[in-house]
C-alpha cells in the first residue's frame, strides 16, 4: 500500500519551496546612489564634453536622471552634455528621479582664447611727412619678430593714399599732428591717451599685451578669382564673454606700393596701406550675437585701381578685427580692438 500521506506532505513542501523562491513580478529596486565619470573639469568658451552617470545599484527599476546647472550663464547640460558659455564656475548635477541621489561635478569656464590672437597696430601717417618716415623705420624694427602676431595698418591722411574711413578716424581720435599710432586702440601706451609718437613702440610692450588673453577669437579665409577679380572672405569666430558692443571690420591693405616720401625719396616702398574698407560704415557690421559664435560673409570686387595706385592682388591682404563700438563720439577711449586677423587674398 503507498503511504498516500507521505507523498502529500512532499507534493507540499515542494510547492511551498517554489513559491518562496520566485519573486514578486511588481518589485521595485530603489536607487541608493549615483556617480559621475568626472567631479571637476576646465573648459574654454564655446567648448563641450559629455557626463557619464552611473546609478546604483545596476539593475535599479527607475534610472532616469535629472541633469541642472547652478548657473546656465555659465554653462549647460542636456543629457549630460555640457556646453561652456562664459567665464566662471558652476555646479552640474545629476539627480536620479527615485530617490533624489545626487552626484556633482564641477565645471571651470575659462575665458581663454581657443585660437590665434594677434595686435592691431595701426598709424596715422602722410606721403608729405618727415618725421612719418622715422616713426615707420621705428614700427618695422620693433614689430618684425612677430611676424603676424601684430598687424599693421596705414591711415593716409591728407595725401595722394588717403580715403575717407582714415580721415575720418583721424578727426575721431583727434589726431593733431602725425604720425601717431594706436595699439589695439587702447590707451596708456604712452600718458592716458589712445594715440602715441610711433618711436615710444618697444618690443617689451608688444610683448606684454600679446601675452594678455582674449576674449574674441576670429579666423580669416579668403579666395580670389582672377577672371571676375572677385575676392571672397568668411570670417568666423566666437565671443567669449558678453560684449553687446562688438562689431566686425574688415580692410583691404596693400604692400609694396612705390611712390615718393618726404624722407625716402622719390620710390619709397609703401606697406600695409589701407585701399578700401569692406565692412559697413566708421564702426563695421554687427555680428548678429553678443556672446557665442560668429559667422559673416563678404564679396569684394577689387577694381583696377583705387585713386591712382593700380591694385596688385598678390600684394594686397584682407585684414579682419573686432572691436567694440560703444561711443562714436566724444570719448574715444572706450572702442577698444578685442582681437584681428590677416590673410593674403590669393
């Protein structure tokens, strides 16, 4: 006879040993932590690098995140992408939607240029001037090391060179006797004004202001079509900190222009002369952003001659700086030069 009641014992510890050993289907996992791939990063304006956040444990029911910063002025997170926007520091978080764990890293904008910068020299000068001629002598001897760290641009004023932007510019800074330069058109290069005698330019000073951050870079491109004498120039950058004043300007400068100088003779060998300004007005075009990337767009049709020099595209630059508009009259110290740029046009 079969021991019916053993088996039933066994048939019932064997259901009860399944039904202890399967889990719940609805069971949740709560978080109990989170972490980041990094805790501190350095970035420049403009720059980005993506978070990685690990949530606890591995098979938690909800890992959905939350990802803010302190300060969005500085910089912004999207799904753990972080874009730098300005100078500073703030806090990005991840925070898990269980639970509320939070982890942080934290993130250093730094204002810092990402590219080249460069100094833009330029000098107020005449065909007709004596002391013109020393003050150049002087500029080319202590901005030859450079080599285009430091762009030179010539205002003609009252002679056979001269347009209307230098004469302008002229009258602006109040220039009363040449030459006088400006650097970056910022002052204290010599007393408090913006404008110097040429010969008071040292290397040491050329030196110390390249040795200044930037807080605009820019890049220059340009072709030429020698069948339509089209020049075509882009010129991009971006703005690495806020600066509602800025406007682009863009030159087209010669080289090696002979004609007469009182002091060098009757063929004088002219550099860096401005021949026409592509941009809009005394103050250039507005860059359509006051912080963040740029971008513009010029077409130039390079004419025969401008006034009576023949133009020579194979000595002849287009020469790109942004500089703050804030006053067009009156004080003339506040339209400074944040950074330039220079690029033969073939």
């Amino acid at each position: 006879m079969k021991n019916v009641f053993g088996l039933g014992l066994l048939a019932a510890a064997t259901v009860l040993i399944a039904f202890s050993s399967c889990k719940p289907a609805n069971e949740v996992k709560s978080t109990t932590g989170i972490t980041l791939s990094e805790t501190a990063k350095t970035i420049a304006v403009g720059e980005e690098f993506t978070l990685t956040a690990t949530v606890e444990p591995t098979d938690a029911t909800d890992k959905n995140i939350v990802w803010t910063s302190d300060d969005t002025e500085i910089a912004t997170v999207d799904d753990g992408k972080v874009i730098g926007v300005a100078s500073g520091t703030t806090e990005i978080k991840a925070t898990t939607r269980d639970g509320g764990k939070t982890a942080t890293c934290t993130v250093t904008v730094d204002i810092g240029t990402t590219g080249d910068k460069a100094l833009l020299l330029e000098d107020f000068t005449a065909t007709w001037c004596g002391p013109c001629f020393k003050g150049m002598k002087n500029i080319q001897k202590q901005i030859a090391s450079f080599g285009n760290k430091v762009i030179l641009v010539c205002h003609h004023t009252g002679d056979d060179f001269a347009i209307e932007h230098s004469e302008d510019l002229s009258n602006f800074y109040k220039v009363s006797g040449i030459p006088a330069s400006m650097l970056d058109r910022t002052k204290g290069i010599y007393d408090n004004g913006v404008t110097f005698y040429p010969g008071y330019l040292e290397k040491e000073i050329l030196t110390q202001k390249l040795a200044k951050p930037k807080s605009v870079s820019i890049s220059l491109e340009t072709s030429y079509d020698e069948s339509s004498r089209d020049i075509k120039i882009k010129v991009s950058g971006s703005l690495l900190k806020k600066h509602p004043k800025a406007k682009l300007n863009v030159y087209l400068v010669q080289d090696s222009i002979v004609y007469k100088q009182t002091g060098g003779g009757d063929n004088y060998i002219h550099r860096n002369a401005l021949r026409a300004v592509i941009s809009k007005g005394l103050w250039g075009d507005n860059l359509g952003v006051t912080q963040g990337a740029y971008s513009k767009e010029y077409t130039y049709n390079l004419p025969q001659n401008i006034g009576k020099f023949a133009t020579k595209p194979d000595n002849m630059y287009i020469v790109a700086f942004v500089a703050d508009a804030v006053n067009t009259s009156g004080d003339n110290t506040k339209n400074i030069v944040h950074n330039a740029a220079i690029q033969a046009i073939k």
